[in-house]
C-alpha cells in the first residue's frame, strides 16, 4: 500500500462567516474531487464545524483546532474530544505554537492527546523551536517537547500520531520570520524519527511527520520531495481555496 502525502489546512480564527467557511470548504472539495494519492484535512474553528459535517465529500475530512483534556464537565468554553468525534470530526490540532504563546504546557498537551486517543481522534502534534541558535540547543527542545508531551503514551498509539514539525521563527505570523528550508526541514524530521524510534520503537515507521511554518503553493514540490516529511500543514494560504487546491494537486503529482 502506497503511504499518501497529507495536506492539513489550519484556517485559525478565519473566516468571519459561515457563509464564507462554507464557500470555501466547497470551492476546496469540488476541486479535488479525483485526489486519489493524498489525504486531505481542513481544519476549521469550531463554530463551523457542524455545518461543514452537512457538506458531502469523500475527499476531506475535518479536524478541529484543539481540544479539552476531560470529556465532560464543569469546564465553561471548553469543548471535549468526544464532543468532536460524535460531531463528525476526525482529527485535532494539539499544542500549536500559538496555543503554546497563550500558556499551553507540554504536561497539558499530554493530557489533551491521551483523552483525545481515547476518543477515536487522530491528533496533530505541533513541535517547534522559536529560535535557531549556533549551540543546536534548539534540538534539545524540540526533545523535551516530543518527550513530555508523548509521555504514558503506548506503542501501539504512536502509529495513530501525526507528528507536525512548525519552526515558530518560519511563521507569516513571527516578526522578523525568515524561510525555512527543506533542509532544515529534513534535518528536523530525521531527529524526530530517531527520538520516536528511541522511545516506542518499530511502530513509529507508520507515524507520519508534516512540515507547517509558512508552507505555500511555491515550496511544496521542494519540501515534499526534499524535506524529508509525509505532508504539509499550510495555515495562511489554506484560506485561498486556489492555492491551497494547488499544493494538493502538487502533491497528487509527486511519486
């Protein structure tokens, strides 16, 4: 069986509307009705959802952008993996740098995954170094993020983690943000799979590693033959439905 590329879109906090989150998911599903060699994940804010579930396609399944670490509860404006998985949804987002900026802690990703795990989602492991410093001590935090917050979690889930490697100093977001390379890329996801394989093993052959942090339409072909990942995890421009349908027909294209 061939291993598929994987294209995941992170809307953020976009678009305003429901009206606009409902053309564009539409516009990005008619296009790729016929991808057959990638798979393919859109990831709304919550309040879309429900209503993107209603919208028929085979070809996208949906992913939320985090997750609460309990199932039920008194946790005002928390929303709880199985709440996700009973809507429709198949994946999740967990410890984003931006989620992390806002105080998120290894320890509660941790727990965020676990309950995930338990729920039936597939999560979306976001690690990153914010700097790159001339001691390569930026390796050892990407070490203690993968460590701490993959701590309790068995050899037989690890296959089910997708592994999403985003350097902070690469986001459109970041001031003073430069280009990260596929070097930089493959550099980084072969230490992930070594510190993978140190922990659970064989299993993590089956764990897929992407590559986010300004990933666009024009780098694509060069981070997915050259970086070393199994897919990408576009942010900005999977708000332009023609971009975003031109990074899956790239990697419908490669192999």
């Amino acid at each position: 069986m061939i291993k598929k590329n994987i294209i995941i879109g992170n809307w953020k906090m976009n678009p305003l509307t429901l009206k606009e989150a409902e053309q564009l998911f539409s516009d990005v599903a008619k296009a790729v009705s016929r991808a057959k060699k990638t798979d393919i994940i859109i990831c709304s804010p919550f309040v879309y959802l429900d209503r993107l579930t209603k919208i028929r396609t085979s070809k996208i399944k949906l992913g939320a952008q985090d997750a609460f670490w309990e199932e039920t509860g008194a946790f005002t404006g928390e929303i709880s993996p199985d709440m996700l998985y009973n809507l429709g949804v198949k994946y999740v987002i967990l410890g984003h740098s931006e989620r992390r900026a806002l105080g998120e802690t290894n320890a509660l990703v941790n727990k965020k995954i676990k309950t995930s795990l338990l729920s039936g989602l597939i999560p979306i492991l976001c690690v990153g170094e914010s700097v790159r410093d001339e001691s390569h001590s930026y390796f050892n935090l990407v070490k203690i993020q993968l460590e701490e917050c993959l701590n309790g979690i068995s050899r037989n889930s690890i296959s089910k983690i997708i592994v999403a490697y985003e350097p902070i100093w690469a986001l459109s977001s970041t001031v003073n943000r430069r280009d990260a390379t596929p070097v930089d890329s493959r550099e980084m996801a072969i230490f992930i799979r070594k510190i993978l394989s140190d922990k659970f093993g064989s299993e993590t052959k089956k764990t897929r590693i992407i590559y986010g942090g300004s990933a666009n339409e024009k780098n694509v072909r060069d981070f997915l033959e050259n970086g070393g990942v199994d897919g990408l995890l576009p942010g900005k421009v999977s708000l332009d439905a023609k971009k975003f349908v031109e990074i899956i027909k790239i990697a419908e294209n490669i192999g």
